[in-house]
C-alpha cells in the first residue's frame, strides 16, 4: 500500500475539538459560557464564517446551545457513552462527567446467555462475569448499563466480582491487570423492550420500547473483553460525531 501524507484537519474542526475536550474534561462544566464567535476567530485567528462553522459543530454534537445572551455549555441530557467513557479515562484518568455518578447495585459470575456467549465467542452457558451500574447525573437516572467480561479475568481482576468501587474503570483495571489494551469497538443503536428489572429502575412498564446502545469491545488480538448494554432513560440522547471532510 503506498504511503498516505497524515493531512491536518480543517480548522473548524481543531476549534471545535478543542472545546469539546475542555467539556469533556470538566473545564467548561454545564453552563459555562463559551466565547463569542467574533473572540474564537480573534483567539484562532481565523475567518468569522470559520469560528460560527466550529460552534454550529459543537451545537450539532449536543455539547452546547445558543440564545441571544450567547453560547453555553449544555450536555445535560446527553449521554456519555462507554467509548466517550473510554477517551475520558485515556485523557483524564476519569471517566465520568461533572456531576455524573455511577453506582454499582450487582456484580458476579453468571452463565452467557445466547447474545453475551456469541458477542463474547464463548460457548452459551460459559462463566462471564456479569456488572450492573445505575449511571445518574443532576438530571436523575441517565442509563441503566449492564456489562459482561470473560469469566477468565476474575482470575487476575477479581475486584471486578465485588460492588466495591474498582481502583480504575473496567477498561483500566483489565488493561493493568492483564495488558490488554482496548483498541476497536462496535456500538448498536437499537429500540428494545425494558426487561423487568431495568423497568422498576427507569420507571417505565416492562416491555416498553426504550433506546439502548450495546458496544462490544476487541484487544489487540482481535479477542472481545467487554460487551455493554445501556438501557437509556427517558429524554436521553446518543450523538456521535464525524469529520466530513
């Protein structure tokens, strides 16, 4: 394959980078006023049209919102996702949002059922370590997110059987503990039926349609560590976000 040169990207979307990982990191916290799309192109020293491209981005991706008083940090109904989770820990050592908890209510081994064994490439009934966490912002209940991981890395991560606080996320713990590295991902939108567990949770009937996103997550190896399933509340949002150019 011949070489490909590494192009810088657009300058809209350096601005708009920027600013996202100071929301992310907590530096620009809910409410925070941002500057105005004249101060953006006087700091960056670019065109006006180029400042307003790099907010409408921002706006677009959920991250802020504008009035005539001007443009504000606003990620109160967004939610953080187990990839966003993952680039938070990488740049921060934290992976959860100004004002976001995450309580863990049930954590042990069970039995892989049809879906876990296949995403896992485990045989069904094999032992997979089963986590549930109740993730609740200012807002209230953000997500309902139950994980599996290969039974196997209770061995050298058994924190990971215990409701305890681990001493770093999931992804962390079984990177120190085993060195592997999470390096690819897949994420599934989907509508699904609220089981009744996560249904007494959401405060929805069960069976009521809610929208989840499941990720599944490959080592370096090309092996799956963890498979994910979010069951979002109520008035909750997923956005992602992509360069087009």
């Amino acid at each position: 394959m011949s070489p490909r040169l590494d192009r810088p990207a657009p300058p809209y979307v350096q601005i708009a980078e920027h600013y996202r990982q100071l929301i992310k990191n907590g530096e620009l916290s809910e409410g925070a006023k941002l500057p105005s799309v004249a101060e953006v192109a006087g700091d960056w020293k670019v065109a006006t049209a180029t400042a307003s491209k790099a907010l409408g981005q921002l706006r677009a991706e959920g991250f802020v919102r504008s009035n005539n008083q001007g443009t504000f940090v606003s990620i109160g109904h967004k939610q953080t996702t187990g990839p966003d989770r993952l680039q938070m820990l990488r740049a921060t050592g934290n992976g959860f949002r100004p004002g976001e908890t995450a309580e863990i209510v049930s954590s042990g081994m069970t039995a892989a059922d049809n879906e876990v064994a296949e995403s896992l490439g485990l045989p069904v009934e094999s032992d997979v370590i089963q986590r549930r966490r109740i993730y609740r912002d200012d807002l209230g209940i953000v997500a309902v997110s139950t994980s599996w991981l290969p039974g196997d890395l209770a061995d050298p991560a058994p924190e990971l059987l215990s409701t305890a606080p681990l001493p770093k996320m999931t992804f962390g713990l079984v990177e120190d503990r085993t060195g592997r590295r999470v390096v690819r991902r897949r994420d599934l939108v989907a509508i699904r039926p609220a089981p009744s567990d996560v249904a007494e949770v959401l405060g929805v009937a069960v069976g009521a349609d809610c929208l989840t996103m499941a990720n599944l997550y490959w080592d370096e190896n090309g092996d799956p560590t963890e498979y994910a399933v979010d069951f979002l509340a109520r008035g909750r949002e997923l956005s992602a976000e992509y360069s087009m150019d």
